[in-house]
C-alpha cells in the first residue's frame, strides 16, 4: 500500500522530472519505480544497501552514511521517507526535519511516512532500538516549518493524537508491530 500511496501522491504535487530524495532508499524498490518519472537520488546509512540500490537505479546518485552527518548540496521538489523515524531519536528530530526543510526547495513536499504510537507508554518511555511518535509531537516539531496538507493514518484515514487506542494486529504473535500502524505526514515548506 505505501508505495502505491506514494505513486499517487507525487503526480499530484511535482511534475515529471523534478528531483526526489528517497530518504532511507534501502536496496531501492520504492526508488527504482520513483526515477522512472522522476530525476531520484536516494541515501541510506548501510552502504551494501545502496550497493543494491544502485543497481535498479542507476541513474541515480547515491548518499551513504548518516543522514545528519551526509554533505548533500542539492535541493529537492518531493523528499520522502518510509520507516526511517524509527531509527531518528527525540533529541535529532528536531536536526532530522531541519535537515529535511534545508533540502527541499521552495514550495517542496515532505512525504513522510513513520509507524506511529500505540500506548501511552510509546508515548512517555520509547523503545530506543524502535521509536514510535505521537502524532502530536510530530506535529509540534512541524507546526511553524511546514505547512501539513494531511497529518493522518496510512491505512485507514483515522486522526490519533497521543497514540494509538485501537491498533491494527500483528499477524506474528511474537511481537505487536505491523506495518499497518503507520501514520503519513504529507507537509509543504
């Protein structure tokens, strides 16, 4: 659903051409259909991810490493970002949407697409090694940067403030995560 979703969404904000940044390309599946219409780069901390990622994109120009830490000196129409929050801590969020804003050009869209809380615990005590945002304090750090065209659930529309009272079910009975407790941030510098 999310790179169908993505698909959709780009056409309606960018023309073909304009350039994108896959924020986290992993081995390239989002990236490799993205730079068929469009002038797509992507960056990704793991190196033998972007190794992968070159090969389906090879047009592409490629950013290894932190994305704090990268020397990127273009500036993009459409940056989207599929689970890599995740991995971004409270203390760099702040860093990490500055960044973000730093690279789009005027007028450019944030896709961001991140796995959302679902308990108040989530909330209050999050797990380092998976970091599950409030709705609400991405809002907070967006308010004022952004413009947010939709702040919503990624499967099924709904509106979560703090966090999530009715999650979706993991089919994996060893953990409570699912990719359908996600939530999208489609926002305009």
């Amino acid at each position: 659903k999310s790179i169908s979703d993505l698909l959709i969404t780009l056409p309606q904000y960018i023309n073909k051409g304009d350039k994108v940044l896959d924020l986290g390309c992993g081995p390239g599946l989002y990236l490799e259909q993205v730079s068929q219409l469009y002038s797509a780069d992507g960056t990704d901390i793991n190196a033998s991810m972007i190794e992968q990622a070159a090969k389906l994109s090879p047009a592409s120009e490629f950013y290894s490493g932190n994305f704090l830490d990268i020397d990127i000196r273009k500036k993009y129409k459409f940056i989207y970002c599929t689970g890599v929050l995740i991995y971004i801590g409270r203390s760099e969020l702040k860093n990490f949407l500055k960044k973000i804003w730093n690279l789009l050009e005027d007028d450019g869209i944030l896709y961001l697409n991140y796995p959302h809380a679902l308990s108040l615990c989530d909330v209050l005590y999050c797990d380092l090694t998976y970091i599950q945002y409030s709705p609400t304090i991405i809002e907070k750090e967006v308010r004022g940067k952004f413009e947010i065209i939709s702040h919503r659930h990624a499967f099924d529309g709904r509106v979560i403030k703090s966090y999530d009272r009715s999650p979706y079910k993991s089919s994996n009975p060893l953990t409570h995560r699912t990719y359908k407790n996600s939530y999208l941030l489609i926002a305009k510098k």
